[in-house]
C-alpha cells in the first residue's frame, strides 16, 4: 500500500509542480500577447493546428493543396521514371522477339530436319520391303543366273537384297559372283 501511495505521490509532484505551472504560463502569455500587444494567437495556433494532416482529417477539412510548381516536378519526375521503364520494357520485348525469331528458325529447320529422316525412313522401309520380295525371288533362281542380275544392281540394292536372304543362299549367290565384288560385299557386312 506504500509503494502505491509513493507513487499517486510522485505523480500528482509532477503535476502541480511542472505541468500545471506550465498550462497557467502559456495560457497567461497567450491572453498577454493576444490583448496586451495585439498579436493575433488564436489565428496563428489554429492555422498552426489545421496544417497538420492528422487534425484536418479530425476535423473533416480536405487535404492541404500542395503547390502547382511541386505538382508539376512530380508529374514530370514520374513521367521520367515511367518513360525509363517502358524503354526498359520495348528493349526486353526486342530481346524477347528477337529469340523468339531465332526459335522458330530452329524449329523450322529441326522440321525439316525431320522431314528429311521421314523421307529417308520411309525410302528404307520401302527399299527393305522391296529386298524381302527381291530375296525370294533370287533364291528361286538359279545362283549363276541370280549372281548375274544381282551384280548388274546398285551396291546398296545389292547388300540389302542380300542381307534379307539366308546365309545359306547368300554364301550360294555371292561364290557365283566376281572375286572383288564378292570382297565388296562381304566388307559391307553381307
């Protein structure tokens, strides 16, 4: 209970001697001023006060008008930063387009890149279908008559002809042929 009395104490100290004094001063030379040598307090501390954003909100008063000049620095200053942007953003954009260009030079070269292997692909399945029915039909022939029509063929029919037969029957055809075009095609793998 004494520490609560010492503090009540201490603070009502405070209060009679340094803040009443205090009000009964600055009220006593604002009624100086104001009557005494004409100066004009009341005007001055409530302009003072409606300056302050916080007491014009309060008080419902509009925001204090800023200056046109300070305006006008602002607007341009803004301006600047967004002109600075948007030369930002055209020289992201040329970029982006740029790649965007190159892309499609490589996708449209990878397509006919893959066109070309189509093409290819498909002369391949169709020249191995083509050997599998030439095959059959040099192992029904004699070997000298098919050794024969065989050498008069391009090297790719050959191998290809040859390689879709059986050993047995390519070992046959490929005795029968010249010696050095016989050697040919077993380099090839035949």
């Amino acid at each position: 209970m004494e520490v609560k009395d010492k503090s009540v104490r201490s603070v009502s100290w405070l209060f009679y001697t340094i803040v009443l004094p205090l009000i009964f001063f600055v009220v006593f030379m604002a009624l100086v001023l104001q009557f005494v040598f004409g100066f004009n307090v009341t005007q001055r501390v409530s302009s003072w006060f409606t300056q302050m954003p916080i007491v014009r909100h309060v008080i419902g008063l509009p925001p204090t008008p800023v200056a046109v000049p300070l305006q006008v620095a602002a607007l341009k200053h803004e301006m600047s930063t967004v002109t600075a942007q948007a030369t930002i953003l055209t020289h992201k954009l040329l970029l982006a387009q740029s790649q965007l260009a190159t892309a499609d030079q490589q996708l449209a070269a990878a397509q006919r890149q893959a066109r070309s292997a189509e093409r290819k692909l498909h002369e391949v399945l169709h020249t191995v279908a083509s050997a599998k029915q030439s095959a059959s039909i040099y192992t029904n022939l004699p070997p000298d008559q098919a050794a024969l029509i065989l050498e008069k063929q391009s090297f790719l029919v050959q191998v290809a002809v040859l390689q879709a037969m059986d050993p047995a029957d390519q070992a046959t055809i490929i005795s029968k042929m010249p010696v050095g075009a016989a050697a040919k095609l077993l380099q090839a793998g035949v």
